[in-house]
C-alpha cells in the first residue's frame, strides 16, 4: 500500500500538557476542559465552509443571523480514582489521543455528506453459521467458539474422525472470523501432525503477535484482551455528549489518525492489521486502521464496512464505507492520517473523510 506519513503529535502533546499544568496552576481546579486547553494554547482553527460568510460573520443562507459556532470538550479529572489497574492503564494509554481528537472536532466546519450516517443493530445481522452444511464443520463451530470465549484447550485429532479435516476446518473458522471477529484478536486453530495426518488445536496468541508466536500464559493473553476493551470503553466514555452519527465518525477517524503511526516496515506481520495494535500498541497498518474505526462504529451502532482493494497508486489497502441517505461514503483514515493533524479539518488530505463514489474514483481507488 502507498504509505502516507505516520501521526506525530509531540508537539502538540506538549503544547496541551504545558497548558494543562498552566491551567491547574491558575486555577486549581480538579477538572481541565479541552475548550480551556485551545483558549490556553491560542488555537485559532479555521471553520471551513462552503459559501462565503456575510458581512460580520453573519451567514447569508440563514437571513443574515449570526449562526452559534458547536463547541465539544471534555474533561479529565487529575485525581481520578479508577475501578481497577486496567481501566488506570487504558488511561494512560488513550487520553491524548482523546484530547486531541476533542480538539480537532472544534474546526469542523459544514457537513461534507447529506443526512445522517444511518444506524445498525449489529446483533440483528444474519450469522454465518447460518449458511453451513456440513454437520462436521457445524460441530466444530460450535466448539470453537464455546472453547475461545473461555479461553479453554480444544484438539480436533484426525483419528476421531477419520475424514479429512481440512474443508470443516475451513468453513467452522471462515464463518467464525465474520460471526465472532472477537475471537481473532487472539487465537487460532492451528495445524499440527500425528503420524501421517493433519490435525488441529486451539492455539492462543497475545493480541500483537497474533499467528506469529503461540503462549501458554492465558492469563497474560486475558490481561491484554481486557486492557483493549477497556481503552475502547474509554474512547466511548469520554467521547463529547450529544453527538450525531457523523459528529461520531469524525471524532473516531481524529482519535485513530492521533493514536497510530503507520508502520510501513511491518506491512507483512499479521499482528500490525489489528485494531488492538491501533489503540494500544500505536503503530499499525491500513487494516489496523480500518478495523479499528469499525470496532468504534459497531459499539455505537453505525453502519460501516470495511473495504479492500487496490489503493491510489497500487499496493494492497482497506479502508471504511459508511451509508447516509441511501448514499455511500468512504473513509480512510490511514490516508487521512497526517504527521501532525492538521488544525483545518477540510485541509490537504482531510479529503480522505467521506469521500463519494466519485471521490474515490478520481483518486484511483479499485475496490474488490
């Protein structure tokens, strides 16, 4: 995939932390808002719109009366007492990301999609299992996700069955990945030989060395799994209040091209397309990127699809497609993700947000 330049918001980092601690001095408040830390740090960040305003401000569509600019924020609490080790952990390792995707949210400008990003009840969709024949690979789907979710030991020896095992195998775990994608994030069935014959075993990975180095420490593998829906907890927890589907989608696409690096070097690893390397580990690839933004999305109930195909200027890609109106629109935030994020949400390459059919097009998108 052709690389854009990683997320490196030291600078930015600094200027809010060197803000903060000027905000706790001044005022010796328990609470910082992201709305003191731009007023603090002078953030002036252009609203984009697509007309020209009216004299004084004022916008010419609406019979010349001022229109109220939104404003998000969000507040933290420096004694904050957490539940519990993990949740303290998820913490430290997403509040930033937070703060500045709050930040970024107050330059957004006009809406660049008609409608609303239409909802989904993701538990309503029809399951794969559904659609298996085979009484065999029924069975083993069944167990494999029985065992999985408990993180229990699970051996398909051949001489139990005394049939090729590969076909069941196959369609029980091609229709578990599309049913449970929860699972993936940490094992698999994996292929071993007794005698002459091919057999299979449950095989469990810490989430980022996923199908590259098996362990026998479940406990270490639970810790990692808990930690990354605690960090999806608190994006959700401490997103602004009352925003739409779209205000939603804007704040994750901010939050991930903040949190994540783009780890062109790892391309070929598997852990580095998890959304787990996005939020926690903070480097990924464009999978990585896309699966995160549908975690978020499906936790709120937004329709959205991960895409793949052929990105502009060839090479492998995945990216995002949302719905609204009946309208298809589609997000990269690999591509939208920049060095720094720029203060102008529709600036140089936030083109990559809510792109049309004949965005994607023009850029030379080829979907599957």
């Amino acid at each position: 995939m052709k690389r854009k330049t990683g997320t490196e918001i030291c600078l930015r980092i600094l200027s809010l932390a060197f803000a903060a601690v000027m905000l706790i001095g001044a005022s010796g408040c328990g609470l910082i808002t992201i709305s003191d830390l731009i007023n603090a740090i002078s953030t002036d960040a252009p609203s984009l719109s697509t007309q020209d305003p009216g004299p004084n401000g004022t916008d010419p569509g609406n019979n010349g009366r001022v229109e109220e600019k939104k404003t998000y924020s969000v507040s933290f609490d420096p004694d904050e007492v957490f539940p519990d080790e993990l949740s303290k952990e998820a913490a430290e390792l997403i509040d930033v990301s937070i703060m500045n995707a709050v930040a970024l949210m107050n330059s957004l400008g006009d809406r660049f999609i008609k409608g609303e990003p239409e909802f989904l009840d993701y538990s309503t969709l029809p399951k794969e299992r559904s659609k298996i024949k085979d009484e065999l690979a029924l069975l083993f789907y069944d167990e494999i996700e029985r065992c999985a979710s408990r993180f229990l030991d699970y051996t398909i020896r051949h001489d139990d069955y005394n049939v090729d095992l590969f076909y069941p195998i196959v369609e029980a775990t091609d229709a578990l990945r599309i049913d449970r994608p929860d699972l993936y994030l940490y094992c698999h069935m994996k292929r071993f030989t007794e005698g002459y014959q091919d057999s299979y075993k449950l095989a469990y990975y810490m989430p980022n060395e996923w199908l590259t180095k098996t362990t026998d420490d479940i406990e270490a593998v639970k810790r990692a799994v808990d930690v990354y829906y605690k960090v999806v907890d608190r994006i959700i927890a401490k997103m602004p209040a009352g925003l739409d589907n779209y205000e939603k989608c804007c704040y994750f696409a901010f939050l991930i091209a903040s949190a994540a690096v783009y780890e062109d070097e790892q391309a070929s690893v598997f852990d580095f397309y998890q959304a787990y390397n996005v939020l926690v580990k903070h480097e990924a690839v464009c999978k990585g990127y896309a699966d995160a933004f549908l975690e978020l999305c499906k936790h709120e109930g937004i329709l959205c699809k991960v895409i793949t195909g052929e990105a502009p200027g060839g090479g492998r890609h995945a990216w995002n497609m949302i719905e609204a109106d009946g309208t298809a629109y589609y997000i990269d935030v690999t591509w939208f993700d920049v060095e720094t994020p720029s203060a102008d949400y529709r600036a140089f390459n936030q083109e990559y947000l809510f792109m049309t059919e004949e965005d994607l097009l023009w850029h030379g998108y080829v979907p599957d």
